[in-house]
C-alpha cells in the first residue's frame, strides 16, 4: 500500500509537465486504436468487466496508468497495454478520457484502487 502512495504522489509530482502538453485529439486516436475493445469508444465502457474512463479526472488517469505501466498496479491486460506507451501517449489518452463525459447511470464510474 505504501508504494502505490508514493507511486500515486510522484506520478502527480510528473504531472504538471506531461499534462501541459497533452493533446486529446492525439490520446483520442490511441484511444480509438487500443482501449475502445474494452472502454468503449468513447471511454463508457457497458461491461461491469472494464471500467468506464469517461469523466474521470485527468491526473488520476494518469497516475493510474504509470502505476500499471510500473507494475505497481496489477493486472496483467493493463500492465501488457501500459507498458507500451510513452509518457507522451499516456498524457494524451488521460488529456481524451478526462475531457470525455461520464456515464452516471446504472454502476459507478470509478476504477477503484
């Protein structure tokens, strides 16, 4: 648990440098690419399997896919997904889904720790 905080902390603390170049249009098409089999398109996923990305706040999506990407957060699909995007890629597709609308209908938007 101690390591997912600080994982979680320094992920925010690189942030502020990755956020103010996210390009949604860019995470968009990675998006469209790669996570729509399981998000959904437009990040609202419709399976209670695949948690829905839409609405969710863009730091919070960043610093979960770091997280996978280090392994500090497990699951084997989204580490195997994570470990192939830059730092630039996962600023893109948190800038896409953080700007999407969520669903707030029929099961909770958030992927949970």
């Amino acid at each position: 648990m101690k390591s997912i905080l600080i994982a979680v902390l320094l992920s925010l603390s690189w942030a502020g440098s990755s956020l103010a170049a996210s390009a949604p249009s860019s995470g968009r098409l990675k998006a469209e690419q790669v996570c729509a089999a399981c998000h959904g398109p437009d990040g609202n996923s419709t399976s209670e399997q695949f948690p829905r990305l839409a609405g969710q706040r863009e730091a919070y999506l960043l610093a979960a896919l770091r997280a996978y990407r280090a392994g500090l957060r497990k699951d084997p699909t989204m580490r195997a997904q994570a470990e192939r995007l830059s730092d630039q890629e996962i600023a893109d597709l948190a800038a896409h889904f953080g700007a999407q609308t969520g669903l707030t209908t029929g099961r909770p938007t958030s992927c949970g720790w």
